[in-house]
C-alpha cells in the first residue's frame, strides 16, 4: 500500500505545481529560472508527448486509461511483497506522473506543461514539459533497466 500512497501524493504534488502555474504564468510568457537554465512557460497540450495523439482525445484518454490501470493494478499485486524493489519504483513514478496526465486530458482536454530547458540544442529547448513527464521518463528508464516486470521478486 506504501506505493499507492506515494502514487497519490506525486499526483497530488504536480497537481498543486501545475495550478501554481496557471495562477501565476500566462500562456505564452517566459521566466528564466535557475540561473537561466530553465524556462517556466506555460503551454496547453493537447496530446501527448510531443503533441501525439493531438485531435485524438478519446483513443488517447482510452490507451493511457488502459495501460494504468494495468499499471496500477500489477503495483497493488506486489506492492505488499518483498522484493520488486525497482519495478516498484519504476511502476510507482510511471503512475504517479500518468494519471496526473490523465486527469488533466479528461478534465481540460489539455495537458498544462510549463518548464522547459533553456541551454543546449535549440530542438531540446522547444520542448514544453511538467513534473508528470519527468517521473513518467524516470519511471520508464528504471523500468527498462530493470529488465521489465520482475519474475520472483528479484531485480535484474
């Protein structure tokens, strides 16, 4: 149960950053942060990542709806267990950031992104992106260095 607890508090955390953000950032405007590293900018997306799905809302409400709810459901069945250290982690950050992203599709129709970097190759710096993303990549890369779902409760 720890790790549906942490599920609902990472959605709770970036869901009170992106209202901070809509209160705070018009769409369009920029802030340089941390020592011009980053940009806070506001951006309605109506897709995915890197507007996929963009006019697409129900297929993609359904497919992410879908893929956590499995998600969800492989965490209950081994988040009381030992072991499945890493897959725990990853499936946790995947979940957390996903239904973030999720509740705000179905309830705005729109994904509200609002950070991007400032430094570097100019097709990096176009990119517009919130908490949810980075914990869903995070999440994503764990998993993938663990080799996917555990088998055993051992870790690769």
């Amino acid at each position: 149960m720890r790790a549906l607890t942490v599920v609902l508090a990472l959605f709770a955390g970036d869901g009170a950053i992106k209202k901070y953000m809509c209160h705070h950032l018009r769409e369009g405007e920029k802030k340089p942060v941390c020592g011009g590293w980053l940009v806070l900018r506001r951006l309605k997306n109506p897709g995915a990542v890197l507007g996929f799905g963009k006019g697409r809302q129900r297929e993609l409400n359904l497919a992410s709806g879908g893929m956590l709810a499995a998600l969800l459901a492989r965490l209950a069945c081994i988040g009381g267990r030992g072991g499945h250290g890493l897959e725990k982690t990853a499936l946790t950050l995947i979940a957390g950031g996903g239904l973030s992203n999720l509740t705000d599709r179905v309830t705005q129709g729109y994904v509200d992104d609002y950070v991007s970097i400032a430094r570097g190759p100019e097709k990096l710096q176009k990119l517009v992106f919130n908490l949810s993303d980075i914990l869903v990549f995070a999440g994503a890369v764990l998993f993938v260095v663990n080799g996917g779902f555990t088998v055993g409760g051992k870790n690769k």
